[in-house]
C-alpha cells in the first residue's frame, strides 16, 4: 500500500485511533517513521502515544519500537508517562523502557532520580534496564554524583544497577568511603565483574570494620575459584571463619566451600573440629564440605561427627542422603554405617532414625541394608514407614 503524503497518512492513523483499531495505527505510523519527512510528526507522536496507552501487550512492543524513530520530542512526555503514580503499571513500564532509547539529559536524569525512588520494583528494575541500555554516557552521568556526600550513596546504588564494566573505575573510588553502605554496595557490585582490578579492593574489604562489608566480600571472592590460588584466596578468607560476626563466618565457610581446594578443606576441618565452634557455623561449614563433592571433604565429616550435637548430626545426614555421585555416596553410606554401628545417643530421636532410613534410601548402597532391617522393627511407626520405604529402594536398585 502506497501514500500520497505524510497527512494521508497520519489521517489514515486518527481514522484508525477513533476505531480503536492500534495495529492499523501503528501500520501506517510505521510508514511515516521510514519516510524521512519532518511534516506532521508530532501528530504521528500523539497518535503513538495514544496506541500505547490503550493498545495490548502486542501493540505496546510495537509502539516502543517506533517511538524512537519518531524522534527526541516524544522524550518528555515518555517522562511524564513514567512518573504518572496514576497510570497504569504496563504503561508505565513501557514509558521506562522505551526512554532507555533516549539518549537526552533528561531520559537519564528521570531515570536516574527514579532509582532511589520507593517505586514498584518491577518499574525500578525497568529503570536500570534502561540506564543499562543507553551504556557509557549514563555512567558518566551519575558518576557526578560520587563528588558529593549528599548524593554519593544515591549515585553507588544507581550504578549498582547498571552491570557493565564501565561502572567499574567510578566505583573504585568509593570503596574505602566512610559510610558503610556506599562501602558495601560498591564491592558487592564489583564482586559480579571478573576483572581483576577488582580483586584488590575486595580482598582489603576482608578486613573492613563493617560486617556487612566483610561478608559482601566474601562472598564475591568464593565464587572466584578460578582465581584462589594465583592470589591466596583461601589464606585471606580463613580468619573471617573467626570473625566476631557469626553471619561473616557462615559466608566464609560457603565461600571456602565454593573454591573447592585442599587449603580450603584444612581450613573448614579445622573450625568444625573446635569445641567453641556454634551450631550455626558448623553447619555451614558442613554444608561446605559436602557441596565440595569431595571425597577428603566428606572424611572431615565423619571425623567429627560423632561430636556433633543432635541437630548438627540431623542436618549432616539430611545433606548426605541428597549426594549424587556414586563414590561419594558410598562413602556417606559407610559413614552412616559406622555411625548407626557407634550407637551414637542421638540414634535414639525419632527424627533422626526417620533422616538415617531416608537417606540410606537415597544413597542405594546395599551394604547399609542391616541398618534398614533394624528401624524397620523400629516402636515408632513412622520410623518403620521409611525404613520400609528405604528397603525397597535399595531392592529396586539390585535388581
């Protein structure tokens, strides 16, 4: 279908919008877009805007993508859109994301300023999609805020949002700031970047002051296995297993228990050997050693566990029976073995004896079948409910 000219065209869109048919709308608005004429746009920007507040989902993902070629005048009203706490929340969606195609001041600033807003989440998460979209010039944007006290906290949280690597050298600046909210936002977000410029920073964030600080570097550092020994990660991560916050201990048992190395096992053996380690970290520390999927790891275990206070026992069998490779779950099938043979005390609690019989069922190994035999005769019923069910698992496996 060919025009005449741009008017026929937008004529054809107003004749559409008063039927409320947006598909035809957006047809002949595409037109226009390519076409290259100045003439009638900002009708053809009303019109699009219009198919956007009442169109569905389909036609909304059209329009957000002819918006742009209509040009940077249809930006403020894309504002005020966004910003309208009365309209509804896909259209305001859609206004946040088309304005991540607005390379304006303004785009940035409302999208900035919308960052640290108490908005709906998912509108927020549409903002920094945005700021994310229009890359380099938004960093340099709210890097201005970083100058200034006031704004420095606001400024690291709305480049927390936009994970590219050019936050990077702003956020370095901001890691040793003296509030430790702009301290910890900073190295959490730096934590999600593999550069190594960042690995300084996080390591000295270790020995911070702050605990929500600590533990944020932490456990950006567990997930940099690929790194652990080039720079000595597990010596650096040790002594916050002593740390005088328990959550920055747990989160340095699982970061040691991410890097999978020997160091690392010798590291979280040596803690959960303590009798002054707490419950809670010695269950991290467990859950460390069994995620490790390690053979060694699992020897650490077995070592201490008759030690081990009733719920730390419990929490050890209940991780044991979810193992999946075949050598280690004979291996944690003889270390239940051995336990059941110990006749541990905690043996005698109901739910302990339910997590034994479930997880020899789930482990398979035929040699614990006298282990089932016994709970099967069990007084509680429930008891001998899963020792049943165990026996027939392992028969099933045999055959």
């Amino acid at each position: 279908m060919e025009f005449d000219d741009m008017n026929e065209l937008v004529n054809l869109a107003k004749v559409a919008s008063d039927n409320q048919d947006w598909s035809q709308v957006v047809y002949c608005l595409q037109q226009f877009g390519v076409s290259g004429e100045n003439d009638g746009w900002e009708e053809a920007i009303a019109l699009a805007l219009t198919a956007l507040q009442y169109g569905d989902f389909h036609t909304r993902w059209d329009v957000a993508k002819l918006l742009p070629k209509l040009g940077k005048s249809a930006c403020v009203r894309l504002i005020e859109i966004f910003e309208d706490e009365a309209a509804d929340l896909e259209y305001r969606w859609f206004a946040g994301r088309i304005l991540g195609d607005f390379h304006t001041p303004e785009a940035i600033a409302c999208l900035v300023n919308f960052l640290s807003s108490d908005a709906d989440d998912e509108l927020i998460a549409i903002a920094a999609s945005a700021l994310a979209n229009l890359g380099p010039e938004t960093v340099a944007s709210l890097t201005t805020l970083l100058e200034d006290p006031k704004t420095r906290l606001m400024g690291v949280r709305s480049l927390s949002q936009i994970r590219i690597s050019e936050v990077i050298s702003p956020l370095l600046t901001v890691v040793e700031d003296p509030d430790p909210q702009v301290r910890a936002i900073a190295i959490e977000t730096l934590g999600s970047f593999r550069d190594d410029r960042v690995i300084p920073a996080l390591i000295n964030a270790l020995e911070d002051h702050a605990a929500i600080v600590r533990s944020e570097a932490v456990i950006s550092l567990g997930f940099r296995s690929d790194i652990a020994t080039q720079w000595h990660l597990v010596e650096s991560i040790d002594p916050l297993l002593y740390d005088i916050n328990l959550t920055v201990c747990q989160q340095a048992a699982m970061a040691l228990g991410r890097l999978k190395t020997d160091a690392a096992i010798e590291s979280l053996s040596t803690i959960l050997q303590s009798s002054l380690t707490p419950i809670p970290l010695q269950i991290a520390c467990i859950k460390a050693l069994i995620w490790m999927e390690s053979s060694a790891g699992l020897d650490c275990i077995a070592q201490c566990i008759s030690g081990f206070h009733e719920t730390v026992i419990l929490e050890t069998i209940q991780l044991l029976g979810r193992l999946k490779t075949a050598n280690l779950k004979n291996q944690a099938g003889q270390m239940l073995l051995d336990l059941f043979r110990t006749e541990h005390p905690s043996l005698s609690e109901t739910r302990i004896k339910q997590a034994v019989a479930y997880a020899l069922g789930q482990l398979g190994d035929a040699k614990t079948m006298e282990v089932l035999q016994v709970l099967k005769t069990d007084v509680n019923d429930s008891v001998k409910f899963h020792a049943i069910a165990a026996i027939r698992q392992l028969e099933t496996i045999s055959t």
